[in-house]
C-alpha cells in the first residue's frame, strides 16, 4: 500500500502532467484530431466511435487510417451512413448496390478490421440511428439502467450486435462481461462526456456524468500506473479498470479520467521509469 505523503506527491505529478497534456496541441498529436474535424454532434460521434475502433497499433498509422476513411466518406459521416438503405435482413450487398460508392470502404483495411467489418458498422451504426435514438441514446439507456460504465458498455454491445453479423464482428467490441478492459470504448466515452475549458474531449453528452467514466486502460498507462505503484494487478483487464479508476477516483471524483492525459502522456511522452525521482 502506497504511503498517504508519496499518494499525495503522485497526485501533484498528476495534476501536473494533466495541465500539460491537457491542452489544444494534444489534439495534434492524438487520433482525437479526427472528430475534431467536424461540428455537427452526428460526424462527431460517427468520426470519433470509428476512430476509436480502429486505436490500436502505431498512433500515426491510427491517423492516416481514421482521416483516410473519413475521406472516403466524403467527409460527412453522418450523411454517407444515412442516405445508403439497406435490406430488411442488413445485407451487405444491399449497400454495394445501392451505393456503388461502397466499394471503396469493401477495400478499406486497419490491421485486423478490414472492409466488411467496416461496412457492418456502417449498417449497425444506421440502425442504431433509425432505431434507438443514436449512439448517445444507446450509452445512456444503458448507463441508466445500471448507473455505470459498465452498464452501458454492456448494454451498446448488446444492441450493436443485435442485427445480423460474421462471427468475426464481436472482436472490434469489446465485452466487458468477459473482463475486456474495453480501452478504445473507454476512450470513445471520455471524448464524448468530459468537457472543460481546454475542449480537448468534446463534452456533447449531458446523461452520463464525468465521475462515472473509467480509464481507457492501455499498455502505456498501465506501465506508468503500476510505475507509480497506483495498480496492482498484473493484466489489463476490466479488474485492472477498476482498480485503477478508483484510485483517480479518490484524486478528483467528479473527473477521474482526466488522469488519462498524465498516464498516458508519461508513457508515450516521457518513460514511465523514475518519475519520482
């Protein structure tokens, strides 16, 4: 356990790093950058929920991908989703038909998620639209039923994959029911519920409180993290989530995950090795 004086000067190295990656030119160098190409609410949950998807992998590689797949978009997401009707039974094809323009998302590709994953989000995403009141109105049905995270990270996989899907689908969402970390997801729901004055995160949500959001846990905050002896357990898993959400939680319970900017800007930015020293 972590002495009371050494948990108090983490939380000043903390409250520091935040104030210095919490700022505008964060943006640049972060897949953040790609929802903050637009204005309306609609391209930005669209940009940032594909953005997010596709995090993971060498950062600059993240970018390209996410700005290259708003592009063949036409860089109105909302609208290239929308306008494209699909059969009854979600067919894939209904898509390529209707819309020769989908040819060029079949080609599209990010490591593992390639263009028929794409073109299933796509659908999944129109659905959730026509049907269950858009992304926010997925997240925030779930966070209310259970009055967590948890409960709507559960809750937007369950109606995500409620259409008809490839078996391969389920590994770009993460289930946090079998104790995935869901670190992309975490980060899609920072983005959309966090607001201050530096409007590095978006802040578009009013139903889900800042207080409830949970770390996106990765590699480099995890390291930093354990680092500063702040986590304990060994995988990054939904455990490790908690675990480590607490703790920021007892810094600044009404914004924990503020602490995302210090983790994570330690690891990519500084070493997470000899911070207090």
């Amino acid at each position: 356990m972590i002495h009371a004086n050494n948990l108090q000067e983490i939380k000043f190295l903390l409250d520091n790093r935040v104030s210095q990656y919490n700022q505008a030119d964060f943006i640049h160098s972060d897949p953040i950058q790609v929802p903050h190409r637009y204005t309306r609410k609609e391209d930005i949950e669209i940009a940032a929920f594909l953005t997010a998807t596709i995090s993971w992998g060498q950062r600059k590689s993240i970018i390209n991908n996410a700005n290259h797949l708003m592009d063949l978009m036409d860089n109105s997401p909302y609208d290239f989703i929308m306008e494209t009707p699909v059969y009854s039974d979600g067919s894939r094809i209904s898509k390529a038909v209707v819309n020769p323009d989908y040819d060029r998302i079949a080609n599209f590709v990010h490591r593992t998620f390639n263009g028929n994953d794409c073109l299933y989000f796509f659908e999944s995403i129109r659905n959730i639209y026509l049907h269950h009141q858009g992304i926010e109105g997925v997240f925030s049905t779930g966070y209310m039923a259970e009055g967590s995270a948890y409960g709507a990270l559960k809750h937007f996989r369950n109606i995500f994959l409620s259409i008809p899907h490839a078996n391969r689908i389920r590994k770009h969402i993460s289930d946090v029911t079998a104790n995935s970390s869901a670190k992309r997801l975490n980060m899609f729901l920072r983005w959309m519920v966090r607001s201050d004055e530096n409007d590095v995160d978006f802040g578009l949500w009013k139903k889900i409180p800042a207080s409830a959001l949970m770390l996106p846990l990765d590699i480099h905050s995890g390291e930093v993290a354990r680092n500063l002896g702040l986590l304990e357990r060994k995988q990054n898993d939904w455990k490790a989530v908690e675990e480590i959400t607490s703790v920021l939680r007892s810094f600044d319970p009404t914004d924990p995950v503020k602490y995302d900017f210090a983790l994570f800007g330690i690891g990519v930015f500084e070493g997470k090795n000899n911070l207090l020293h």
